[in-house]
C-alpha cells in the first residue's frame, strides 16, 4: 500500500494544474491587460513603409549623383542595358513553333504574351480567338510596331539636336527621366484583358493592377471597393524630418549606396516592380543597402 500511495503521490505532482490552482498561484500577482487594437495599430508595416522610404531615397540619389561627374556616363550604360529589358522580348523558340504551325507572327506574338511564353496555351488562346475581329488589335499598353518605331525615333533626333547644349545636370536629368519610362509599372496583360471583359476601362484597371501589385483577385477588389489606397498615393513619400528617414540617411552603408548609380536603378526597380525586391536583396552592391534600411526600420518600430 505504501508503494502504491507513493506512486499515487508522483502521479499528482506530475499532473498540470486545474483552473482553481491556477487561480490561487496567480491570485496576488498584479492584473496586466494588453490592447492589442493598440499593439496591431502600432506595429507598421514594412512593405507599405518601404514604399515611401524608396520615394524618397530616390528624390535624395538623383540630388547626390547629379554632382557625380562620371554619373552621366555611367547611366547612359545603365540606360542601355535597361533596352534589353527581358519583359519585352518574345522567346524566339516558342515564336518559331506557332508560326510554323501556320499562325501570323504578330498574333503568335501576342499570344505568348497573353500566356506567359507557354506554347500550348498561347496556341488555345489563338484557336479560341480566331474569329475575334480584334485579335490584331495591339495590347492594354502597348503601341503598334509602326508607332512604337515612330516613337523610339523621335527621342534619337530630339538628341541629335540638342547635343551639345545642354549642361551635364540637364542631361543627367534626362537620363533619369528615360529611365523611369522604362522602369513604369508594366500591367499584366491578361489580367488587364480579364478586367476589362468585365466592363471597367482600360485606365483604372491598369490603377488597380499597380496598387495591388499585378494581383488580378486584389485589383478586382479594389475596383468593387472604396478603391484605398489610390494610384496618387503609392507616389508619397516618407516626411523627410522623420526619426525614421534621419536614421536611414545617417546610416554609412545607405549613405555610400546613394552615391551608386545602381542603387538608384534598384530604388526604381522595386517602387513599380515590388516582386523584383528579393533580387535586390541579394545583389553585393544594393543588398547592404536595403539590410541596413530594413535592421533600422525594424529597431525604431520596437521603441
């Protein structure tokens, strides 16, 4: 009996306790309530922060390089390497299949574009519209072969003329301006035809593609919706006498990333392109950078 009685002992100092102990163990303890309305509210988010933080950054490097005297140089390369933009091009291969099989090559074009270059969809979606009298018609956002030469020509004469008078910081800030163009929020081409087959025009659908990110669901919601937060918004950026913009322009790291051409084509890429940021992330010259913008977020959003 007294094995079993010791053992009956154990059992019960090993068993969790009930709600009566807990509440005799806990009885005198001070009561501590946490609102977590409050804490919820409190805690930014970083993605949304990022955002501004970028706006601003950029309005900073444009200032910093246009005192570069080798800045000019260094994004006429940058701004040629952005006219081999992988968005723009069809893959070749994939071309060649459906234009073998008998279909023009604007339309095949056109197709595997609609379908990110996947040949067996691109080839559904041409046999599901062949009867379409608009099946030629250029895409949401894109010109015509014709205007988009006409247009890629106007630029090169309107710089034959004027080379040569304009000063550095004009011509730096043309560079800028033509790299922006190239880095402008590309919608998703099928999500903006899906859209407007349900009846809103071309214009807010590509607003609501770049506020949501290019998610066809979240863009769809927020055309039904209040539409917050709107396209002018996503240009705002950060109050520049912030503790947290002081702390970010304080930093060696970002300080010595503003002076770097790339930093300021990664700062682009990411604003309109928010999908690109991990590739940024792990890049040796822009990944310091963005740690550092990202440790110093984090450290203040505690305090």
């Amino acid at each position: 009996m007294a094995d079993v009685s010791a053992e009956e002992k154990k059992k019960q100092e090993q068993k969790a306790p009930d709600r009566d102990a807990i509440h005799r163990a806990t009885a005198n303890l001070p009561a501590c309530s946490t609102d977590r309305a409050a804490v919820q509210t409190t805690m930014r988010d970083f993605q949304t922060e990022l955002r501004k933080i970028l706006v601003s950054l950029i309005e900073v490097a444009q200032k910093l390089l246009a005192l570069n005297p080798d800045a000019v140089e260094l994004f006429k390369k940058a701004n040629a390497m952005l006219d081999e933009d992988e968005d723009e091009r069809v893959d070749e291969a994939a071309l060649r299949q459906l234009t073998e099989m008998g279909f023009p090559e604007s339309r095949a074009a056109k197709a595997l574009r609609l379908n990110h270059m996947s040949v067996p969809q691109a080839m559904e979606w041409l046999i599901e519209h062949a009867e379409d009298p608009a099946i030629d018609a250029p895409l949401p956002g894109q010109a015509s072969p014709a205007a988009a030469g006409a247009a890629a020509a106007t630029p090169e004469a309107a710089a034959g003329t004027s080379e040569g008078d304009q000063e550095v910081r004009d011509e730096l800030t043309d560079i800028f301006k033509k790299i922006r163009r190239k880095r402008e929020f590309r919608a998703d081409a099928r999500a903006v035809v899906s859209l407007m087959e349900m009846g809103f025009d071309e214009k807010e659908v590509v607003d609501a593609l770049r506020v949501s990110n290019n998610q066809q669901n979240a863009a769809c919601e927020w055309l039904l919706g209040d539409r917050k937060p709107s396209p002018e918004e996503l240009d705002q950026g950060i109050d520049p006498n912030s503790p947290l913009f002081q702390a970010i322009l304080d930093n060696p790291v970002v300080q010595l990333g503003l002076t770097n051409p790339k930093t300021l084509l990664a700062f682009e890429d990411m604003l309109e392109n928010p999908l690109n940021s991990t590739q940024w992330m792990n890049d040796p010259e822009t990944g310091p950078v963005m740690l550092q913008i990202s440790r110093i977020f984090q450290t203040l959003n505690r305090t």
